[in-house]
C-alpha cells in the first residue's frame, strides 16, 4: 500500500504540488490525470526520491519513505518508467534489461519470463542496441526494464505519448496483467481519459500542483471528471 498525505514540492520558488494525497493498492491501478505542466511528474519524483518533499508524507507498505533516497527506495520495491523512456540508446536491449539488475541481491539477477511474455518483441531483439529500436518498442523495453526490479510498486509517466495504437494496445494488456496478478500497486500517469478509463480503479485530477478531483471507478462521475480537467 501506497499513501501520500498532503504532500508540497518545491523548485526554488515555484511550488510545483500543493497539499497532494493519494493511495494506491496492490492488484489495483490509481490513474492521474492532467493537462501538461500540472505536476503529475512532479508527483512521481517526489515518489521515487528524486526530489525531496517540502511538507507532508509518503508511506509505502508500512513504512515512512519520506526522506529514503532514490537508491533505497528502488530497492525496497519502488519502479519508474519514466516519461521519455530514458532508455540507454548505445547498449543493447539485453543490456538495457539488466540495469535493472542494480538495486536487487545477486541471486535475484535474472530477467523475469514475464517481461518476453508481455513484450514478445524484445526478445528477438537482445542484440540490438535500445537507440534503433521505434519509440514503442523503447517504450516496451523501458517497461521491462522496470518490472526486471520486481516491484511492488510501479509508476508510469505518460507510457502512451508518442506510441502508435498498436503497441498502446500491448502496453494497455500489459498493465491489466500486472494488476491482475494481485501483488503490485499501479500508478500511471496519463493523458489520455480513454485509455486510463479502461485501466484504472481509482481517479487522481491534478491542476496548478494540487488534487482538484478524485474518486473510485465505482463513484465515478464522468461530468464531473471531465468538468475537472477543463479545468
């Protein structure tokens, strides 16, 4: 379990998150929602330790993460895709898959099967580098690469940006996998209404660095969800 309370972040003078919460579950998706430039990647950075918190907490399964560093918090079970993929475009995609590796014992460094049963195409492409890949197949490897940590919990900026229906589609099967199997709290940040309504199970709406809306999918008021990100 995931809980956020109240959280701010600051970039110097700018408040980038204003009083946020949110909680995610395992075997459940918890989609935010937002124009550009509300703080929704903002909100994973302050998630996964990039950048420290002015104000508030952030609980992940018990424990007080708060102030953990990046490192720690990945090794307690904390993965991101970032947006953009940031994929090692001069190593290879099996190379690319093992810096996952980092933050788990050395027994544990293996690629899971799931990442080829997911993503079929990277594994006729161990031997090619990650930079002559297509930007879905980049978007495929990043994935992989994060469910290579094993996480418990798992963040996603913005997986469909750029991608081309296809793989959008794969990528959509993915995650309903991931949170099928029961063990893993998901949070995705997207853009796209359609595709989080086909996903998730709880609603995050950001504007101006705050939560102006949220509910469960069984509360859900689409009105209102879209008056929200009118907004």
């Amino acid at each position: 379990m995931l809980q956020v309370n109240n959280i701010g972040l600051r970039y110097g003078a700018a408040q980038a998150l204003r009083g946020v919460s949110l909680a995610a579950e395992p075997g459940k998706v918890t989609c935010v929602l937002g124009r550009n430039g509300v703080g929704k990647t903002s909100l994973l950075r302050a998630l996964v330790g990039q950048h420290p918190v002015s104000e508030g907490s952030i609980a992940f399964e018990g424990r007080d993460i708060t102030r953990l560093p990046t490192a720690e918090r990945a090794r307690g079970g904390v993965a991101i895709v970032p947006q953009g993929r940031e994929i090692f475009p001069l190593l290879t995609v099996e190379e690319n898959l093992k810096t996952g590796f980092a933050p788990l014992p050395r027994v544990s460094r293996t690629v899971p099967e799931d990442v080829f049963t997911l993503f079929p195409v990277l594994k006729t492409m161990l031997g090619r580098r990650g930079g002559d890949l297509s930007g879905g197949q980049q978007q495929q490897l990043a994935i992989g690469r994060a469910l290579v940590m094993r996480p418990r919990l798992l963040l996603l900026d913005e997986p469909t940006e750029g991608i081309q229906p296809s793989i959008i589609k794969d990528i959509g099967r993915a995650i309903s996998y991931l949170r099928d199997l029961g063990d893993m709290a998901i949070v995705l940040v997207e853009q796209y209404l359609d595709f989080a309504k086909e996903l998730g199970d709880r609603f995050v709406v950001m504007d101006r660095g705050a939560v102006v809306y949220a509910c469960s999918r069984g509360e859900m008021d689409e009105a209102a969800l879209k008056r929200a990100l009118a907004i």
